[in-house]
C-alpha cells in the first residue's frame, strides 16, 4: 500500500526543519500514540506506538530506523512494527525541498501489513495513515516554530 | 396408497430452533471445561524461528499451551479423504499445528488452554512469535510459473496433480466452422455458515474413551479420520454433532482443530471446549471455487455443438483438504458437457498449491463451475451465430429418448426429460413476449436482460465402486435402522447427518407413509458414531436420493416381518394380506385385521410368533446405489442495469427443477431458494480476496457481502418430476440445483442486458462498479 502526503511548513527553512525533525523530544511529542522513544543506537530507536485504526486498537512495539541520511534534504525510515492487531512493515522516504512559503516535507511510504490490521483494517488504513502524517506534521510545525521563537 | 409423501408438511425441526430451544455445540457445559483457542500465522508464508510461550504460560487461568513441536510424533498428519487417482497427486504433509513453517494467512501455530474463554483469548496474545517471512504464491497462475515461491519444497512449480480425462480427435477443432473461446474465473467463496466451527472434547480415562461433539457434516468420515490421526480405536472414539447451523461444505473436512481439541482433552483429562471466531472462520475455515477455467467450443453455423475442450487452472490452498481434489477434477471435469450432447469433450486440470486458506467442497462443488462454463460459453456461441440462446440450447439437448444417457466423459446420466422444466419455465415467463419488451425498452434505453440455465447436475453419492475407482477414501453407501417399540412408535436412526435440511420432516413422511402411522409416532437418531451404525455424511445432495432410499428399504423390511406375524395371527398367509394405513387386512373378509400397534405388541412381546422367527420388530438397510442421480432443470433470471450507476436490479428470478420425486415440496423449495440465494451470492457480491502479499483482504462481514433476503425478488420456483430409477424414492438431489443454476443464470443475464455495448463478460462478483466500468468500456469501443 502506497501512501503520500505532503506538508507545507510556512516561514520556515529547511534546515531548520530537518533539525526539528532530528531531535529526538521532539519526536516523542509529534508521534502518534507514542508511548516510549529511545535510541537504542545511532540512528535506530525503539517505540512503543498506540495505533487506533477504524476497529483495530492496539499497542505497537516497532524498530524505527534511520537510514540515507543526506541533510538536510532526504533520509529514508525503515520501520518494523508489531502489536496484537497485526504486524507493519513500512519503509518512507522523506524528502525535504524549500520553496517561497517555507520548507515542504514529502513523504512517500510503502507499507504492508499483516493479521487483523490487514482483514479488518486494510479499508480504512490508507486513510487513517494520511490522517495520521497529517497530524505528525502539524505538530512537528509546532514544535519547529517554538524553536524558532526561542 | 401415497398420504405424506408429497405434501408441504411443516417441518418437524422448526419449533425448537425458533424457539431458542436448540442445543448446539456452544451449549455444551462440562464439569471441568477447559477452553482452548488457536494462535494463528498472520503470515502468508513464514519460517517460524521460535515461539516464546513463557509470558503466556505465566498468565493467571492459563493450563497448557502447545506448539507443533510440542505435538510433533504425538498426532498424526491431517489426511486428504481424495486421492484422485492417475493425477500424480502430491499430497503434502499437514500437520494439526504448523511445525517450522507457516503456509496460509491462518495457519495454526499455538493452541492454548485455559480456565476460560476471554483469559485464553487475552492470553494468546502474550504468545511471542518469531518468524522469517518469505515470499509468498498467491495467484495459481502465477504459483506454477518458473521461478514462483515454492508453497511445498518438493513439490515443483507448485503442481499438486494433473489431471486429464477425454480425448478429442484433432479433426474435431480444426474442421469446426466456429469455435468460441473464453476465460472464466470462478472466483473463490467462503462457506459462512450462521454458526462457525466448534469442538468440544471429553475423555473418559477410566474406559479411554474420547467423546468429541464437533462440527461435521459426517460424524463417522470425522470418526474414520480422526481415530487415525489420535491413534484411538474408532471403538473408543464417539463423535456426536449437535444441533448445527450450516455446513456448506465449509464442515465436510475434518480439519487440524478438532484434532487438535481431542488430543488435549485426552492429554489433560479434563473436557476442553473450542468455538471458532468469525475472522477466524474467515482465514480457517475451507474456502470454494477459486478455478480459472478456460473453454473452447466448437460446432457449426446452424448451431450444432461437436466438441469441448476445457482447462482448469484450480487454487487448492496451502494443502489439500479432505475432498479439495476431487472437486475441481471427477467433479468438474466429467460434466462439463452439461446437458447438451457434445460428442467430444476433454478436460485438462491442474490443482495448485499456493499460500491461501485450502479450497474445499462448496455447495454444487465442481458442478457450479462445470455448468457456469457450459451455460456461459453457450450464450457466447449463440451469439457469434446469432441464434437465440434458448433455440442453441433445445437444439442440442440430450434427447429424451436416449435416456439413461451417456454423456462424451462417460458419466451415464440417471434420467431427464430437459424440454419438460425448460417449456414449464417459458410458459411462466412468455418468452416470446418477454423478447419483444426487451427490444422495446432497448429503443427507450432501458437495459432489460434475460439469463438463461438448462443445467444438469451429478448428485447423490453414489456408487461404492465408484468411489473407490477415482479414489474417494471410503464407501457412499448409507444405513438406517427402524425400530419399533412395543407400543407401536418407531426410533429411527439414520446415516446421514442433517444440519438443517429437515431430514427429520422428509424421512418422517417416507415412514409414515411406509408404515401407516402418524408423524407423531417417529422420532429420528441422527449425529451419533455410537448410536448410528454407519453413514457418510451429507453433501453432493445425497441424503434424499441414498439416505432415504435406506430409510424406505428398512421401512419396508419392517412391513416385510410385520406382516407374517399378522398373517400368523389371522391364520392366513401373508399373499392374503393387505397392508393399508397401518391395518393388515384379511382381502375380503371385512374386520378380520391386525393394528400395526398390536403388531408391535406382538413382536415385542414374543408370545405367539411364527415358528423359528426372532422377536422383536426391527429393520435395518445398507443401500449402495448403482448410480448417481441427475437432477436438472430451467432458470430464468430477468434483470435491468441502470447505465448511470451500474446496480443490478434482480426483477424476475424464475426456478423450475427436476429432481425426481418430491417428497415435501415445501421443505425441498426452501433447498432451492437458499441454493439461488447463495448461487446469486456468488455471481452478484460474495469473494474471498487476498493481496500479493496473500493478506486476507476479506476477512470481516464488513469487507464480504453475504446475499440478504431484501436483495431479491419473490423466488418462482415449482417442480416437474421424472423419477430416478437408481433408488425406491426415485427422488434426485434437490440442495445444490439452485446453486449450481443460478451463476450462470444471473450472469447471462447481465451480459444480455449488456450486448449492446458489446460486452461479452465481467469478472464476478457484479459489482456496480465492475459493471459501470464495464458499460464505459464498451461506449469508448463503440
């Protein structure tokens, strides 16, 4: 499953974007449902993540991991989660480009999931991800104009 | 001298289950019950690199948790009940939890038991699975392309058996002056009984007895089987179905569960209990169809039919399931020539392996595929000659005249007269008529059309020698036992296993005609190993035509006895009796009589019996028909399409059936109208659909639509009856005919609704959208 969405975040560079994106409190804060966050190397962080997907509800253990880093305009996330109601294997890439209005964040990320998530969800996944990023992004734009603030 | 047979009689069965008074499998409450629940791959395809239980076990309630290992050498493998022979049918092992590996999106991994239902529930999660997941074969085409995932290591391309049966000269395509050719899936299904799978196991340590009440449409083929695959005397195995609601086919196998359920209670000595989820049931439980089949027909332009060449390309799943080979082989493959007389006919099969839930027998089982591509392929010709489909198909007919008819596989078909239910179901619907409006409305804009099926179908199970020639692993005979109590009421046990046929109503009619008594005086023993002698189960609409036929014959060895002790008693012989409505009579002197009941008495009783004859009164029948039976008959489907939206309004749907004699029309129309409901099912909404990852994408009622009473228009169904001559009944199979018709019948419809726009077939099920897009199509084409 393909999923895109992509987020203008005005009045901002993209270099401060892709700091905002790299700090780790932050990510804490932006993720949905996150529950722990810790970087269990450089680069590879483990979270636990509370994922409520139409009917599917459930706690997700996943392996996030950074890889392709090419700042401040690309890196790529491997993600491999797993929770009761199934299992997600994901790979994003993010793309990060300046325009007039302020940085935009691109991401494009093939998915597949397993068990539950994919009997009963699949339907609604698509739509609940976008749903998802949406938000991700505008408290990531939160978080980078409170730094820019500071 | 005819009273019951042949009258709508309510049926005996309703009153409890409308009630609520039902016992069914969830009812089961033991002292001790345990309750176990399956922890099943969410893989396709996976290496199982290790199974933690540890948390799990530590869970409070829980009593024991088993993994394939656990179980490895200590329960056999789950067999496939059909080799079809001379196929080189490669039967992978199944064992009853995956041991290393994970084949299906449903594969049993763990079973776990625990003191109740929602702590096993809870608990299964905690079970931490390791897997390696590989590549996965999904699609059967693509399964057997070089290359492809291998679902068995050493089974190549994916292969499972290849089977050929027929041989058409060469001549016979090149000289045809038309051949028509086209591709039909019969897309996979899932049964979806209102009640899912159950097993409840109890062992009896002091005897080593093991009682299973489970789910099963054949309680003794679940007894056969399992008593190999426990390593327990089928003796000491008693298997008893309770009252169940539905099969389908979906409960013909006997699958890893209820294996698995028996083994733990033995093991544990206490009773254990399992009740499958609904998603389970979706992902476990047998799927049907899933066939490509692509068909060549040849003949002339004056619409002569000479030859019929088919290949099926069918999905069997990750294994092959108790009946999985036969269907789309013997079952398909020797009725493709329907009801018509095609000279040549050859059939080529190849049953696939793939990482899908494994396809069994569905309701018809072969034969709605085999007549969804006669009766679809036959439009398309009629077409391409531009002759009326209904003149192709009086056209070439196997004739009344030649009946028992031998068709180009083979088969010899029992009887039928196809113009009889073919000119009952013009004159209901005036054809003639009917076209005119059609082409009326066409000019208005309005898409009318009108579907077609003249399908014969290969029922009743059967022959024994047969069975064993194509390599069913058991006999298809049946038994019953009727017993008469001193007072006169009559026990009667019979082989055949209903789960909502009525088979208590039916047969009841069949006695009581037979005996002279009332409905009231029998009661029925069905679903019990222990009690019942022997049976093979329902399914292929066999419990009429062989089951009853066993219950007419012990019926009639009763009468048999009961009349020598009557003509002992009158001092008269037996030439000079009359039996009617349960009074033997002295011929011609009127009184001198004798009550079925004081014959009852008397048998029992033994006081006063012809000499060297045993008391009691009790008749018991082994019936091995000499052959199938045939049922056939006409559907009529009439639809309009609105062009905007692509939704499918079902305005006439028209049913006239042969299959023999009726015993209850009343009983044998609800048969039909669920066959149509769940033939229509098929052709309109229902499908069963996996990703290419072989993700089940259909899992829930909310992702696969099931047909609802409100889709329909009133059901015109009646009977016409020629009579079987292979069984006392001469009654045919009434359970699939609606089934194995109405596929076709709907879609022929559609298409004819959908000639203007040039459109010769859409994929099932007909969705507005695939029917939309489909109307779009063909405007851009023309």
């Amino acid at each position: 499953m393909k999923i895109e969405n992509s987020h203008t975040f005005k009045g901002i560079s993209v270099e401060m974007l892709w700091n905002t994106l790299q700090n780790k409190e932050v990510l804490r804060g932006a993720l949905p449902g996150c529950k722990s966050f810790e970087e269990v190397e450089e680069d590879v962080y483990d979270a636990e993540l509370g994922i409520n997907v139409g009917p599917v509800k459930g706690l997700f253990t996943a392996e996030v991991r950074q890889v392709e880093k090419r700042e401040p305009e690309f890196y790529k996330l491997i993600v491999h989660g797993k929770g009761k109601p199934g299992e997600i294997s994901a790979s994003a890439n993010m793309r990060l480009e300046d325009s007039e209005a302020g940085a935009i964040l691109t991401c494009s990320a093939d998915v597949s999931v397993t068990g539950m998530l994919a009997s009963v969800g699949q339907r609604v996944t698509g739509g609940v991800a976008k749903l998802l990023l949406g938000q991700f992004f505008k408290d990531i734009e939160k978080e980078a104009k409170k730094i820019v603030n500071l | 001298m005819t009273t019951v047979v042949g009258t709508s009689l309510k049926r005996k069965e309703d009153p409890k289950l409308l009630t609520g008074s039902g016992y069914f499998s969830d009812d089961i409450k033991l002292p001790g019950m345990l309750h176990a629940v399956i922890l099943r791959s969410p893989h396709a395809h996976a290496k199982i690199k290790n199974i933690n239980v540890d948390e799990a076990l530590q869970s409070p309630g829980v009593v024991k948790i088993y993994t394939g290992k656990d179980l490895e050498g200590k329960i056999g493998r789950i067999p496939s009940s059909w080799l079809v022979p001379d196929c080189n049918l490669k039967e992978a092992p199944q064992y009853p939890l995956a041991i290393d590996r994970v084949r299906y999106v449903g594969d049993g991994v763990a079973m776990l038991i625990a003191e109740d239902r929602y702590t096993a529930r809870d608990a299964l999660d905690l079970i931490d699975v390791e897997y390696e997941v590989l590549p996965p074969s999904v699609h059967q085409k693509k399964a057997m392309e070089e290359g492809a995932s291998l679902v068995h290591d050493d089974v190549d391309n994916n292969i499972a058996f290849h089977w050929k049966a027929g041989e058409i000269p060469e001549e016979i395509f090149h000289s045809a002056e038309v051949v028509v050719k086209e591709s039909f899936h019969v897309q996979r299904v899932a049964p979806s009984p209102m009640e899912t799978r159950a097993a409840v196991g109890q062992y009896h340590p002091a005897t080593g007895e093991l009682t299973l009440y489970c789910t099963s449409q054949n309680p003794h083929i679940h007894r056969m089987v399992l008593s190999g695959v426990l390593g327990i005397s089928e003796a000491k195995l008693q298997v008893i179905v309770p009252d169940m609601g539905g099969g389908f086919g979906g409960k013909i196998g006997v699958y890893p569960d209820e294996a698995l359920i028996g083994y733990a209670a033995r093991d544990l000595h206490q009773p254990v209990k399992w009740i499958e989820q609904r998603n389970e049931h979706f992902m476990a439980s047998n799927h049907g169809r899933d066939e490509i089949i692509e068909v060549e027909l040849a003949g002339n332009h004056d619409g002569k039919l000479t030859g019929i060449r088919v290949k099926n390309i069918a999905n069997m799943g990750a294994y092959l399931s108790t009946m999985g080979p036969g269907v789309p082989t013997i079952d398909f493959g020797l009725m493709i020539t329907g009801s018509y007389d095609i000279p040549h006919a050859s059939c080529e099969t190849f049953g696939v392996y793939t990482n899908t839930t494994p396809t069994d027998a569905y309701r018809g089982a072969g034969k709605p595929e085999a007549t969804y591509q006669i009766e679809r392929i036959i439009d398309l010709f009629a077409r391409e000659i531009g002759m009326d489909p209904l003149e192709l198909r009086k056209k070439n007919f196997a004739p009344k005249e030649a009946f028992p008819y031998t068709n180009a596989q083979g088969l010899v078909y029992d009887s039928g007269d196809y113009e009889k239910p073919l000119k009952k179901a013009l004159e209901i619907v005036d054809y003639e008529k009917l076209r005119k409006e059609q082409e009326e409305l066409r000019k208005e804009g309005k898409l009318i059309g009108i579907g077609l099926s003249t399908y014969v179908e290969l029922c009743g199970f059967g022959p024994s020698a047969v069975a064993g020639a194509i390599g069913f692993q058991g006999g298809v005979w049946e038994n019953s036992t009727v017993r008469v109590h001193p007072s006169g009421k009559v026990t009667v046990f019979a082989g055949t296993s209903p789960h909502g046929q009525g088979h208590a109503t039916t047969f009841g009619q069949v006695v009581s005609d037979k005996l002279g008594i009332p409905m009231d005086d029998i009661e029925f023993v069905f679903n019990d190993t222990k009690a019942v002698s022997m049976g093979w189960g329902t399914y292929g609409s066999r419990s009429t035509a062989v089951g009853g036929g066993a219950v007419s014959m012990a019926a009639d060895r009763v009468v048999d006895k009961a009349k020598k002790i009557a003509a002992h008693e009158l001092e008269v012989s037996t030439e000079d009796l009359e039996f009617e409505k349960g009074v033997f009579k002295v011929k011609g002197v009127p009184g001198r009589e004798r009550t079925f009941q004081e014959i009852a008495k008397a048998a029992n009783y033994a006081w006063n019996l012809p000499e060297g004859m045993e008391p009691s009164l009790e008749g018991q029948a082994f019936f091995d028909p000499e052959n199938f039976v045939y049922p056939f008959g006409t559907h009529i489907v009439i639809v309009e399409i609105d062009q905007d939206t692509g939704e499918i309004d079902l305005k006439r749907y028209i049913a006239v059936d042969d299959v023999g004699r009726v015993i209850n029309p009343l009983t044998a129309s609800g048969q039909v109208h669920g066959g149509i409901a769940q033939g229509v099912g098929q052709a309109m909404w229902e499908g069963v659909v996996y990703n290419d990852e072989g993700q089940l994408m259909s899992g829930t009622f909310m992702d696969y639509t099931m047909p609802k009473a409100r889709f329909f228009p009133e059901i015109e169904n009646s009977f016409t009856e020629t009579m079987s001559p292979v069984n006392p009944l001469g009654s045919k199979g009434v359970g699939e005919t609606g089934t194995t018709a109405s596929i076709p019948a709907v879609m022929n419809a559609v298409v004819d609704a959908l000639a203007p726009f040039g459109i010769t077939d859409i994929d099932m099920p007909l969705t507005p959208e695939k029917v939309w897009r489909a109307i779009q199509k063909g405007r851009e084409q023309a």
